[in-house]
C-alpha cells in the first residue's frame, strides 16, 4: 500500500473536519432557529454538494480559485504559488464537498433540544453564545460527533473533486481514492484490492462509531 497517499489522506480528512466543525456550528445554529421566511434558499444551496456532480463542483472550484480570479490572485501574490493542484486547493474544495455532511447533522441536533430549556437559560441570565456553549452543545454531543464522523469518512472517499482540483501529485493531493484508480489503470488489481480493504475497513469502523453514537452504546452507564 502506499503509505504517503495514505497519510495524504487522513491529513485532509482530519483538517477538514476540524474546519466543518467550526464552520458548521455556526451555520447550523441559524438554519435551527432562524424564522427567516426564505431560509430554505441557505439550507438548499448547503445541501447542493450531496446531488451536485463531484465533476461539476470541481470544475467550479477551478474557476473559482483559478490563477485569474481574485481569491486565486491573493493566495498567489501571498504564497508564491496558485491554490489549484496544491494541498490547501485540495482542502478548501473538499470543506465545500463535506459541507452538508456536517451541518445537517449539527442542525438536526439543535432543533431536537427543547426550546423551553434554551428559554430558561435566557430567563436567568446568560446571554446567547453562553447558553449555546453550556447548554445547546452539551445537549447536541451525538449530532456533533455524527457530523465530524460523516464528514471525514465522505472526504475519505473522495475521487471526482480530489481528481478536478488537487490532481494527482504523490505526498501533495494523491489521496487513496487516486491511488486505487492508478492501480487499477495500471492492472494492478492486488495492491487495488489491498488498498481498498484498507479504505473499507476504515469506512466500516467509522460507520460503526456513529450508529454507536447514536444508541449511546459507548456510555458506562445503561441509559434510564
């Protein structure tokens, strides 16, 4: 197996979760208890990742980031080099493709908490941002834990996106979806097979972790 592409990998699943949790939370808090009457135009171009093409979405990350428009030029004059077909390229494009893997979860969870506790919290005196930290989040812990969970197993299997805007560059963006198709391209179907078992098993412990999550079943005391 290619250990590189490996840590390539887990590099950009783990960044990118940390990223959505803290971008998530906070548009996930408004998706929950906004009464805007047009929210569902925010939570409909949030979720556009999960039906858009990965092709689709990649190509308009290119042009989006590309050296001719005006973040791509920042990051050039800054940083010496363009975004596209570099690492943080391939991690800002794979935050957009996660994004509703994160913040469904998130938003799910803070609508499930009871509104009359959130208003007890106000009555006695703790502002907004205090009541979410000590009472909305605590109370939200399986959605949130749902939300970083689903979003690094999605980036670990991202091929389209990765393919479009990190390319294919070993130790930068060659990730372990790129390194499975090489193989495969290559006929070789027993390093193929080796990493793809890999891929499973870890998509398998990940999926474990949240139906766990979900029933509780990682707490030491039964639940009542």
């Amino acid at each position: 197996m290619n250990w590189t592409a490996i840590w390539v990998t887990c590099q950009l699943a783990s960044l990118t979760s940390i990223a959505l949790l803290a971008i998530g939370l906070p548009i996930a808090y408004w998706l929950a208890y906004s009464k805007w009457r047009w929210k569902f135009l925010i939570e409909s171009i949030v979720a556009l990742p999960l039906v858009l093409p990965p092709t689709v979405l990649g190509f308009y990350m290119l042009v989006a980031i590309g050296p001719h428009s005006p973040i791509g030029q920042f990051y050039t004059d800054i940083v010496g080099h363009p975004l596209p077909f570099s690492f943080h390229g391939l991690l800002l494009a794979s935050i957009l493709y996660s994004l509703p893997f994160a913040v469904q979860p998130f938003a799910t969870a803070f609508e499930q908490v009871d509104r009359k506790l959130i208003e007890a919290s106000w009555t006695l005196g703790l502002s907004k941002l205090m009541t979410f930290f000590k009472l909305i989040v605590p109370l939200s812990t399986a959605g949130l834990i749902t939300g970083v969970v689903l979003s690094f197993a999605h980036t670990l299997g991202e091929f389209g996106v990765v393919l479009m805007v990190g390319g294919n560059i070993e130790g930068v963006t060659r990730t372990v979806s790129i390194e499975i198709y090489d193989n495969v391209q290559a006929l070789d179907y027993a390093a193929a097979a080796k990493t793809s078992a890999f891929l499973l098993v870890v998509s398998y412990a990940v999926l474990l972790l949240v139906y766990a999550v979900n029933r509780r079943v990682w707490s030491v005391w039964p639940q009542k």
